[in-house]
C-alpha cells in the first residue's frame, strides 16, 4: 500500500496529486487484496515463456520491464547489457501496437538502449491482434465465461468486450478502436450467434471527451431493453490487475447487480497454456525469419 502513491507520481509526474485522489485510489488496492497482482503474474508468464522457448530449441532469457514500476524498463536493459547480452526481442503485453498503445513503451527502450556505452540490436514483435494464436486463446476464456451461465441461459448471454478508454485526442488518426474491432471480428467468427457490444473502461479525469460508450452507461441501456445476462470480456487486457479486479469485477459488478443483471467476467489470459503458446510463437516468428534469411 505505500508504494501506490510513488505509483502514481510515476503515472502522472505532471499532474498535482490531491491526498484524496491517492487515498481513493489506495482503497481500491485494498479492495482487491492490499496490492496489484500484476506484476507476478508477468513474472510468471516470462517464466513459463521461457521455458516454452527452451522447448522449442532456443534457450533464450526472458527478462521484463514495467514502464512506471519496478523493474523499470531502463534497469532491465541495463542489466542485460552488462551481462553481455547483445540483442533483444521486445514483446508488448498487449495485443494491440498502436501509438496510443506501444508508443511510450517502445521510446522507453530505444532511449535505454541508446544510454547504452555500447550498441544493442533491438526488434520489437508486431502487432498479434488478430493472429490465430491470440484469438484462439481469447476464445477459450470467452467460453469459460459462457460457462459460468446456466446452460439454458448461454445463448441469451450479451457480451461486452471491455477496452481501457482514452482521450480522443489521443487517437485521432491511431489505429487503436480499429485493431480492438479488428480482433472482435475475428473472434466473433468463432462465436458465432452471440450479440456483442464495444465499451470503454478506465476512463480517466481529465476535462476532455473519451472514447464512448462507457461500460457504465452501456450497462444501463442494456438493462432498459430488456437484457438479462451480461459477460465482461477485458479486451486487451492479458493479466489481471486494478482494471480488472477493481473496475470490473467490484466497481461494474455492483453496477450490474443493481440494475438487477446476471453479470459475469472472463478469466485474464494470465499464464493460460494456449497465450504462453501463442507469445513463443510472437518470438520465434523473427527469429525463424532471420534464420532463413542467413541461409
């Protein structure tokens, strides 16, 4: 709990943080079991990342790096470097590599490698957000959360894909909302005869208009037509953490029991076997690219 608010300075080094606004924040931490899992789950999906690649022939170290927590991004490179590491691969721990996704991230490194005495070849993994592997593993968790629905009630169940809101001057002209309706429009060919909706979540405080709707609201229209049943499915999301726990497992929840609605989340992808396989593949694909081309 005392490292929320260095956490957030971290997130908003510009902002004036009230006490109050750090307070609320700090009680939805509690909420969700005094402390955000997220940072060992990550570990844990690097460890078994790890391990996949070493079963797939490339014994390769798997090392992460937060953008506004510990391990920093620059501390990681770092680290590698002095170990004599020499190139490194960077994969996003989202499906989408947008510039209101990616950007920062992708700047946080290229400046560590660049504070470098030494160069340091870098790739960066594209986009997965419609890649079989991917959606695949989305598709499992969507119907584990089907499943959590009686039987009879399954094909009534409306599902709200649930993206982390942004400012609208942050995507003007970004790929953003088109990638998230690129990624349900595949998933939907696989699950098929179930109504869908898009909704933002998360969205932040600041005076200016966001992405739309917001899950809130969506929730209250669904409700005035009639729905019954309501499945969360944190599109983007692939670990749990404050925006799944808080936002939508307590905050949206009790939104839903209120408005007198069946209302269920997805499991994260985590460490599902199926997303661990699909990020070796993320890996190996330049790895086997750049194998070809030295033949």
């Amino acid at each position: 709990m005392d490292d929320v608010e260095p956490f957030l300075r971290n997130i908003f080094p510009d902002r004036p943080l009230t006490p109050l606004f750090i307070d609320r924040v700090r009680q939805r931490y509690r909420r969700i079991g005094g402390k955000s899992p997220l940072l060992e789950i990550t570990r844990r999906q690097a460890r078994f990342l790890e391990i996949s690649l070493r079963r797939a022939g490339r014994a390769m170290e798997v090392s992460i790096g937060m953008k506004n927590w510990q391990p920093t991004i620059q501390n990681t490179v770092k680290t590698m470097a002095d170990k004599g590491t020499k190139k490194i691969i960077c994969l996003f721990m989202s499906p989408f590599s947008t510039r209101a996704t990616a950007q920062s991230y992708k700047c946080s490194v290229l400046q560590a490698v660049n504070n470098l005495p030494e160069k340091m070849e870098t790739h960066f993994v594209p986009s997965w957000h419609t890649h079989s592997l991917y959606i695949d593993a989305l598709c499992e968790k969507v119907k584990e959360g089907l499943s959590l629905f009686p039987s009879g009630r399954r094909p009534f169940v409306e599902i709200i894909f649930s993206a982390h809101s942004l400012p609208l001057s942050t995507v003007k002209d970004d790929p953003y909302v088109d990638q998230i309706k690129a990624t349900i429009s595949v998933l939907m060919q696989r699950l098929k005869n179930s109504k869908w909706h898009l909704a933002f979540q998360s969205r932040g405080q600041k005076g200016e208009k966001w992405l739309s709707p917001d899950t809130e609201d969506l929730l209250k229209t669904l409700a005035r037509q009639g729905t019954k049943e309501v499945l969360s499915v944190p599109i983007g999301f692939v670990s749990d953490h404050l925006e799944t726990l808080y936002d939508l497992d307590i905050f949206l929840k009790k939104k839903a029991d209120d408005l007198g609605l069946q209302y269920q989340r997805t499991p994260s992808l985590n460490e599902s076997p199926k997303f661990i396989e699909a990020l070796t593949h993320f890996i190996l694909l330049p790895l086997e690219q750049t194998d070809r081309e030295l033949s």
